[in-house]
C-alpha cells in the first residue's frame, strides 16, 4: 500500500526477476474501468523477466481507497499515476494502460516531462470516462438521451443500488466480459471473480455512480499532439466500446501518419482487453518494440 497525498491507500504490486535489464525502464500498468491489478495476470511474469513492473489499483478500484462522496475524474487518476512515480518508481518509466486507464496515461505524459514519462503503450484507449465523451459518434448520438436518462436514474441512490446489485452478479458480468472478449475462453471464472469481488467492498457503488455520471475528462484528440515520447498503440480489431471505425479508433489509426514517434498495430480477432483476451499476440508486439525502443 502506498499513500495518496496523505489519506488515500492506493494498492499495488512490483514484480522482478534476477534477469531483469538493469538499463531497461521500468513499467507501469494501469488497468480499466471495473478492473484491477490482477487483470493483468496474463503479463505480469512474462513482462517482469525482463522489467520491473509495477501495477496499481487506481482510487475506486481493486484493493484502493474508495472513500465516500468523492468525486472521480480522468484528471484526478492521471495526477495519482504521476505522484506514484514520483514517490515509489523515482525513474522514468513506460506506462502501459487499458481502456480508461491508457487515457489516464495519456492525460499523465502530457503533463509530465519526461523525467517521470519514458513511453506510452495504449490497449485500446478510451475516448472519455464514460460515452458521453463521443458526441461525434452517430451510434452515441442515437443513446445520449438514453445516456442521460441513465445518470438521472443513477443518481438516486436506491434505483442506483437496484442497478449496480444486478450489474455485479456473476451472470451478468460473464455476459458483459464475454461480449467486448473476442476470445471467449479468456473469461473464466477468475476473470469474472477479479471483477465481482472488489465491486462488493464498502463505496464501489459510489464509485460506480460517480464515474458513469461524472465528466468524460480531456479528450486524447486534443492531448496526443504534445506528446513527443515513444508511442505504441495496441488495437484490438473486434471491440465494441472502441471501435476502429469509431471516432476514437479513426483518429489512432490516422497518428502514425502524423506522428512520427507513434506506432499502431491492429491485432485481429482482439477485443476491448487486448492483454487478457490474447496476451500472447501482445506480447509478440510488445516486447519487440519495447527492446528496440528503449535500446537494451
């Protein structure tokens, strides 16, 4: 446990072996929405023979704090990111995030220098804290009433509890896992578990509300073009939260034409969890670029 700005206890776990480069810069993963460091059960030994890796709950999931009457923000997950490697990594490191977690390392290096920042890897990064942030998307267009009919609903709290008690069975969450899954024999019933268990603890409602209710935050549209590190984004091809005709996977797609220091791969029959759904593929990508990269 580590301490976030004196009062919140932040969960994570370092990862080494002896064959671990010296030289090579440690990494950071940071996982998505409902999701925990042991949604990275998959990567953590293969990446930590050659890395010290580190994983952290974010405030409001896993084994985190989830303290009462917060208000979440993208903003508020990527300034926890820098103060957890200005105090515990102490070197500049590449920071490898899911879904809303690649956003918060995308909001994070455009606000560091890379002192604290070496490279960004992004598993089909979100465009936004919630849909509310894809305006242009026709498919969000058609649901924004609906979206907001929802935060109205949710922001009673017994309708809200009604809804998050159904979310949370088992059932439910092995359908939801297994319709953004491209590979379905990646959820198992540990994945449905990793999901379940922190979601019963004492403010996960909270939580719940206040990120599917709170602002979408910055959007990576307007943050990517300050960033000059190396980038490499991971994409997989069958996600329905983010897809690559999407708005979001549009503008990723197009950045290797535009930016020279970004490279995208698009990984085939890959949901929206590409390193859990086939961490193989990923790390066939991953460890590659990260050798040559960072030249070790």
């Amino acid at each position: 446990m580590w301490k976030w700005k004196g009062q919140y206890s932040i969960n994570y776990l370092v990862s080494s072996t002896p064959n671990s480069h010296p030289d090579s810069p440690p990494l950071l993963l940071v996982h998505g929405f409902g999701a925990s460091i042991p949604h990275w059960r998959r990567n953590i030994g293969t990446l930590a023979k050659s890395y010290t890796v580190y994983a952290i709950d974010l405030l409001g999931f896993g084994a985190s704090d989830k303290p009462a009457g917060y208000s979440y923000t993208m903003e508020a997950w990527a300034q926890l990111i820098l103060d957890f490697l200005d105090e515990v990594v102490q070197k500049p490191t590449v920071l490898i995030g899911n879904s809303v977690g690649s956003l918060a390392c995308v909001i994070a290096a455009s606000e560091s220098s890379q002192t604290l920042v070496r490279g960004l890897v992004l598993l089909n990064c979100a465009g936004g804290m919630n849909n509310k942030a894809i305006v242009d998307d026709w498919r969000i267009k058609l649901l924004l009433p609906l979206l907001w009919f929802i935060d109205f609903l949710l922001n009673q709290r017994p309708i809200a509890s009604a809804i998050f008690e159904r979310v949370k069975q088992r059932e439910t969450l092995r359908n939801i896992l297994l319709s953004i899954y491209a590979n379905k024999e990646s959820v198992d019933e540990t994945l449905v578990e990793i999901i379940r268990e922190p979601a019963n603890e004492e403010g996960a409602l909270d939580a719940f509300v206040s990120i599917v209710t709170g602002p979408p935050g910055p959007n990576p549209v307007q943050l990517m073009p300050s960033i000059s590190i190396p980038v490499l984004v991971l994409w997989g091809d069958e996600d329905p939260f983010t897809p690559l005709d999407g708005p979001v996977g549009k503008y990723f797609s197009s950045l290797p034409s535009k930016l020279s220091n970004v490279k995208l791969i698009v990984l085939e029959g890959v949901g929206h969890c590409p390193h859990d759904d086939r961490p193989e593929l990923v790390h066939e990508k991953l460890l590659p670029w990260l050798a040559e990269t960072f030249n070790f």
